[in-house]
C-alpha cells in the first residue's frame, strides 16, 4: 500500500473512530459508555455497530446475521412485493437494492447410511445496502 493511500485509509478510521465515540455518548447503552470511558471501545466495535443498527436500521441484518455461506446475487424476475419494498425503502435510503440471497442447508436423515451430506439449496429476495461501511441485508417476504 502506497503511503497516499495509507494515508487516507487512516485518516478514513480516525473519523469513523470520532463518529462512533460521538454515538455512543449520545445514543449508547450503558455497557458502551462504560467500555468508551475504560479506554475498550474499539474492542466493543461489535456491540456499537449492533446498537446503532438497532436503533437507526431495525429489522436489517449484518453479514455476520445471515445464514453460513450466503451469497447475494443479481435478482430476477422480481415479486410485486419486492419490488413495492425497495420504491419504499428508496425514499429513505438512495442506495439500496433488490437481490437473491442463496445459501444451502445441510440435510440429514436417519434413514440415510451413507454417510454422505446432503443439502437443500435456499433462496430468498431481499433488499440489500450499506451502513456504517458494512453490507446490510434486510429479508422481504419474512417468514
């Protein structure tokens, strides 16, 4: 990495360093004021980023809240539903778009000795944007 664009990648983390402290002392729990005031803030980044989605993107879902091994692809032939949800969401949030979100499921059977695993594959639309530098997903036809 070049120094110009370690410079800017530095410069990047201390503001988001600043914003998140700013957050937390206007809007954080009080583990995190706690964690900011003993100097562990940026050891408690999950929790802070969880927080703040919680209060500023309910019902959205970090990466990490998906299911193992999904992947968003390029959606097609989207529902009316789907696409009513982002015309909504777009009003709020520029960004955003539809998508497919496929994982696959282990199956097992206690009928089946073969030893071998077996899979479902699964699939769901979803309106998918970024927030706080990180992909959020949000489910469109909850189940």
């Amino acid at each position: 990495m070049d120094a110009l664009r370690r410079t800017d990648v530095q410069l990047a983390m201390a503001e988001y360093r600043e914003a998140r402290a700013i957050w937390v002392e206007e809007f954080g729990s009080e583990r995190l004021k706690l964690a900011k005031k003993l100097g562990l803030l940026h050891e408690s980044d999950n929790v802070y980023r969880e927080e703040r989605r919680d209060r500023e993107k309910n019902g959205w879902l970090l990466a990490n809240e998906m299911p193992a091994g999904f992947k968003a692809v390029p959606i097609h032939n989207p529902s009316l539903e789907a696409l009513r949800a982002l015309e909504e969401e777009l009003e709020i949030d520029p960004d955003v778009t539809l998508t497919y979100v496929q994982w696959r499921d282990e199956i097992s059977s206690p009928t089946d000795w073969s030893g071998q695993k077996k899979y479902i594959n699964r699939g769901r639309e979803a309106l998918s944007t970024t927030f706080i530098g990180l992909p959020v997903y949000r489910w469109i036809n909850a189940r």
